[in-house]
C-alpha cells in the first residue's frame, strides 16, 4: 500500500487549510477555539473536555428534577438551583477587582472584568446584551 505523506486529507473549514493526520487537525483546531474542540449539537457552546459537554447535555436532555424551594423553578442539576437561589436572597458573594461591581452571577462578573482588561469594548458589550 503506497502512503502519500504530503496529501493533506484532513480539511478544516473555518481556514481553509488541510492536514496529514486527524491529529494535527486536532492540535490546529486548538487556534481557533481557544482549546474547546467540543461543541454542544444544540447551543454550540464549546467545551475543553468531553466529560464537560457531556455534563452540560443533561441541560437539553434531561428532566429537570431539581426545583427551588422558594418559586418552583426546575434545573437539570443541583448546582444551578444553589446558583438561582441568589435571585431571592438578594446576595451578591462576586465582586469586579477593578471596580464597585458586585453581581450574584460569576459569569456575569468575568464578562463584565473584561471591560477593564481592553478584551471587549463597553460598546460591543452593549451591543451583545440588548441587540442595539
């Protein structure tokens, strides 16, 4: 069996470009995703490991079995029913290191530090949250 090793058989859309071995493909991929090669089939939010989409299908697919003890809510997993309870306590535990910011999400915190880093102007952020 003849073996063509500068045939690149392994293409990769989003550049254009094409690879020796499935491998390489891989690594490469690492670029553009910031080294989340797994993407949810239904949100297309991307993760760095397996085991972490496949935690995060349980939202789409599971019953959600966990409701708040205050309005009834349900969640696929525990831990988003702890994060929800802040809604009703009022507590605000994350705070920006830059400013007076004190949001209950820590998601919410890590998009709003980016302002202060130079990673999202305030404009882009504004655009994202409301669609202006």
């Amino acid at each position: 069996m003849e073996h063509n090793i500068d045939k690149k058989a392994f293409p990769y859309t989003a550049c254009s470009t094409a690879f020796p071995t499935i491998h390489s493909l891989k690594q490469h991929k690492i670029v553009h995703t910031g080294g989340r090669l797994y993407a949810c089939s239904v949100c297309s939010r991307t993760f760095s490991e397996p085991r972490l989409m496949s935690r995060h299908m349980h939202i789409h697919t599971s019953k959600k079995l966990y409701a708040c003890s205050v309005c009834a809510k349900t969640f696929a997993e525990a831990r988003y029913v702890t994060r929800h309870a802040l809604v009703h306590t009022g507590e605000k535990p994350y705070s920006c290191r830059f400013c007076y910011m004190t949001p209950a999400d820590v998601a919410y915190v890590k998009r709003h530090m980016k302002i202060h880093t130079g990673e999202v102007s305030l404009s882009n952020l504004f655009e994202n949250v409301c669609g202006c």
